[in-house]
C-alpha cells in the first residue's frame, strides 16, 4: 500500500493560487500570480529536495499537468527535480479526450476518488501531489490523503483558490516536522492522526462559574 503525499505552497489564508507566475491561472480575475517568486531560499531548497529525495509518482490535475507538461521536458536533465518528474509516471485526474504528451502519463477518468482509491492499494512508490486544487478538494472530500508537505507563505492574498475547502473532511494530524526559511515561510509535515478529540474549558460548578465572573469582573473595573 502506498501514501498519498499532499504538497502544496499557500498563503497564510489558505490561498494557493497561482504561486509560480502571472499567466500561470488568472482564473476568477485572481491578478497576484507568481507570489511565491521572492521569497525562495536556499533552505525552501532544501525542503523540496527532501520532498522528491524518495521514489514518487505525480498524481495531478489536468490545469497542473499542463503546466507542467509545457516546462519540465524542456528543462536540461541535470536538474534533479527535471530528471526525477520526467522519469516518474504522471496520473492525471481529467475529463479531457485530449491525449496526454508527456512521457509516462497516465488518465485517471471517470470516478476519480476510486481510482486514486485503487491506485494506493498497489504496491509501488508513493503518489506525490503537487498544485493541483481542484483535485486535491476531490482528495480532502474522500479522505485520501496521507501526508501534507506544506508551505505557508508570509502573506495573505485575499482570494482565490483554497488549500482547504468546504468539502473538507475534518481529522487531526501530527505535526512531524517544521523548519523556517530565511525570508519566513514555514515550511512543514503533517501525518494524519485519527478523529478530532474535543473538550471543554466551561467550569461545572456554578459556584465556580460565579466565582469566575466576579473575578472578571472586578479586573474589568
């Protein structure tokens, strides 16, 4: 059985948008594209790498794959992360007829929660999310995801496209690794970690309660 790893770059609001430039998806008349491009750093690097250091297949979306597809093949084999895109099998969530060009790529059509579903049942490398928010409300929705990889940006953006949408199945997860780059993007692991676990800060006692809210307001003059 293999995860699903969600890695995804977002504003503090949850944005993710667009992050690599200004024609990347103008969607909804979004105008902030490439508002990730300033804040790189040799330890943002570093935190990718970790990220395509283990075996991977890609699991993305059709806007993605596009993107993707129309820059990666191109890019000289000497760039690790070209290399290691350009050789793992890309499945792709589409409802295009349109063929897919880049080597190694598969369509996933139909129902897109099931083969994904399927597809972890498998042996074989991990399945890498990267971008790709339609697809990954599809994934939040049926609770497939594993792992999330993320980058929260020191900035909001207002709106766009979310990280986290209304189909969002709630859970808890474990922070398992954190690390801040030098212009402030935080940089972390989250592995899920069951239901949430609730409680409350209400005081059972009326007399404490009333206690309480003396307190108060005697500080509050």
């Amino acid at each position: 059985m293999r995860k699903v790893v969600a890695a995804a770059f977002a504003s503090l609001d949850g944005v993710m948008q667009a992050p690599g430039g200004p024609l990347e998806d103008p969607v909804g008349g979004f105008t902030h594209g490439g508002w990730t491009f300033h804040y790189w750093d040799e330890p943002m690097g570093r935190f990718m790498g970790e990220t395509f250091s283990s075996p991977f297949d890609l699991l993305l979306g059709r806007k993605t794959y596009e993107i993707f597809a129309a820059h990666w093949p191109f890019v000289e084999e000497s760039d690790l992360t070209a290399a290691s895109f350009n050789a793992a099998t890309k499945y792709v969530a589409t409802s295009s007829p349109e063929p897919l060009t880049w080597a190694n790529s598969v369509a996933l059509r139909g129902d897109v929660a099931t083969e994904i579903a399927r597809l972890k049942q498998e042996d074989g490398p991990n399945l890498l999310t990267q971008g790709s928010s339609v697809l990954l409300q599809t994934l939040l929705a049926h609770d497939l995801i594993d792992e999330f990889r993320l980058l929260i940006f020191p900035l909001v953006l207002g709106k766009g496209k979310r990280l986290f949408g209304q189909g969002t199945k709630p859970g808890a997860l474990k922070l398992t690794a954190t690390t801040v780059s030098t212009t402030g993007v935080i940089m972390s692991v989250y592995d899920r970690a069951g239901t949430i676990s609730t409680g409350s800060f209400q005081l059972k006692d009326p007399s404490q309660a009333e206690i309480a809210r003396r307190a108060r307001m005697k500080r509050e003059g």
